[in-house]
C-alpha cells in the first residue's frame, strides 16, 4: 500500500498518481527492504531447483568512457613482496570507483536527493557532506539482501538481441513478468546493454552520453507491487531520455528518494537469460550485499542467481 504524503512530495512527482513513496512508512530507514521477511527468504529457497549458482556481476573495469580522470586500478605493495623467503607473499589496492555505468554496484539512499529531502523526507544537507560522507543511509543500511527475484527479459521479448542506446523499456514490456511478482521480490530488468561497442555509451554528451535504460514509469507499476529491489544490467535510467521527463536520473530519484528501494546496477545478465528460457522460467533466489563500508554512497557487488 503506498501512502498519500503529497504535502511532503515534489511538485514534479504531483501528476503522477500513486507516486507519493513510502515515507513514514516504517519505523526506519530501510525502505522496501523492510518487506524481505524470513518468510520471503524462505520463499526464495522454494525457487532453488538445481543448485546452480551464476554470477550477475561484470568483470571491474578501472575506465569509464563517460568520466574523465583516474576511475581507479590495481596497485601492488612493495613492502609486503618477499621473495627471498621461504614464504612469498604480494599484497595490493585496489581502487575502483562505484557509481556510473560501468562496474555493478549496489545504490545507497544516500546517493540521491531530490529538492533537498533524501528518503523519508531527511534534510539531505543531514544525511551527506563532502567532508564526512554518509552521515546517514550509506549502503551499510541495506545489509545483507535474500529474497526471490522476478526477470524480465526485454529483448528476447521483443524479438531482438538487445536495446539500442537511447531506447528505453515501458510498462508494457514488463507487465507479463510483473503479474508474477510478491510483496519483497527484487525485480531485474535486462536490456541486453554491455560494454561492447554500439552497445555502449555511444557520445559523451550530456549526464551519461546516450544509453539503454528502463522509463519511469516503470516505477509506478513496480512500487504498487511492492518490490524490495530494482536491478539492472544498464544504469537504470535512460538518456538522454525522452523530452518529457520530469528530472534527470528519474528512475534514481523514486527508488532512492521516494520508494526506498535500492538498485543494483550492470549487471551481468545474458548467462542467466539464457538459462530463464531455455527452463521457462522467470524466477530464482537472488542474494547480494554491499561491503560494509560505514558512510558510502553505494558499494561494487557480485550479485548471485541461484537457479
């Protein structure tokens, strides 16, 4: 049930019916997770048939087209290389960065605000600071993550290989897959996006150049069935976007500001599509969780399929 909270919404998200979010809706800050009870994680085990496990997560990558500057890499210690011992060790660092289009990682609420509020109508000057980080809602908020998972597989039901940069998913897409959902499911969407060229970001213009992604108005028909989770093997939003939308990263301001629902972005999806159809199937158990790092915006993951 969504709750009507229009005194507290945006002005751009007025029009929209149904779209006043899940503020107050529990007695924390955990949002939609507060749905995956022991009973959904059980749930989730019933999908288990073969004990097959995939990995959703994409190889980490250290340069984004999209972001100019160091984006991070591997770096070895002199200090701990031992060679002359008996026993030989190397350690590294590794830097990656998290948010944009490229590494799979998991959406803390902190991450976005809108018109100055983050989720539950926190002041967001309250909640971040650049000195600080996350004051409040950093990805260590989330935990841990089992539940059931529903796929929608966009392309194949489409008749294509996969989306065109700029092209975006709509409720119809979805509407089959979503019949099938419960209260706390996580909802992935594949668009058949990935790194390759001319499924890539295909410019450099605007937020992230031109790129596959889900319409927002996706979010409506979702948030009424109440997922826990909205995963992606794009950056969730399409751009530039269609010329109506109402903000930038829309698909980011309803999860993360007004439904308090986190998103798992670039995913690696192909390898469990291909196993969804070939058993006729569009459920599985999905687990993943963030690294616990106190005050982050968000984390890299390797979320699992659990077939």
């Amino acid at each position: 049930m969504l709750h009507d909270l229009s005194q507290d919404v945006p002005a751009w998200l007025k029009p929209w019916p149904g779209h006043t979010g899940n503020w107050g809706r529990w007695p924390d800050h955990r949002g939609a997770l507060n749905l995956v009870t022991p009973e959904v994680v059980r749930r989730a085990l019933d999908t288990v048939k073969r004990g097959e496990v995939i990995s959703l997560a994409r190889a980490v990558r250290f340069v984004d087209p999209l972001r100019p500057g160091p984006a991070g890499g591997v770096r070895m210690i002199p200090s701990l290389y031992k060679p002359t011992s008996r026993y030989n060790a190397l350690g590294d660092e590794i830097t990656i960065r998290t948010h944009g289009v490229v590494n799979t990682h998991i959406d803390a609420f902190s991450h976005a605000g809108y018109d100055g509020k983050a989720f539950n109508g926190l002041d967001y000057r309250d909640v971040i600071t650049m000195e600080q980080g996350a004051l409040q809602l950093d990805v260590t908020n989330h935990g841990p993550i089992v539940t059931r998972a529903v796929i929608a597989d966009v392309p194949r039901r489409r008749g294509v290989a996969h989306l065109r940069p700029g092209e975006w998913v709509t409720p119809a897409d979805i509407e089959e897959a979503a019949t099938h959902v419960l209260p706390g499911d996580a909802f992935v969407i594949r668009t058949g996006v990935t790194l390759e060229p001319g499924l890539a970001p295909d410019d450099k213009s605007g937020h992230h150049g031109t790129l596959a992604g889900v319409h927002w108005d996706c979010l409506e028909l979702l948030a009424r069935k109440d997922i826990a989770v909205f995963a992606t093997d794009c950056g969730a939003d399409v751009y530039p976007g269609p010329p109506d939308k109402p903000v930038n990263s829309p698909i980011h301001m309803l999860c993360l500001v007004m439904y308090g629902i986190p998103i798992v972005h670039n995913m690696d999806l192909e390898r469990l599509a291909e196993r969804c159809t070939a058993e006729g199937r569009d459920t599985f158990m999905f687990s993943v969780a963030g690294l616990n790092v106190p005050r982050a915006t968000g984390s890299p993951v390797t979320p699992f399929a659990i077939l």
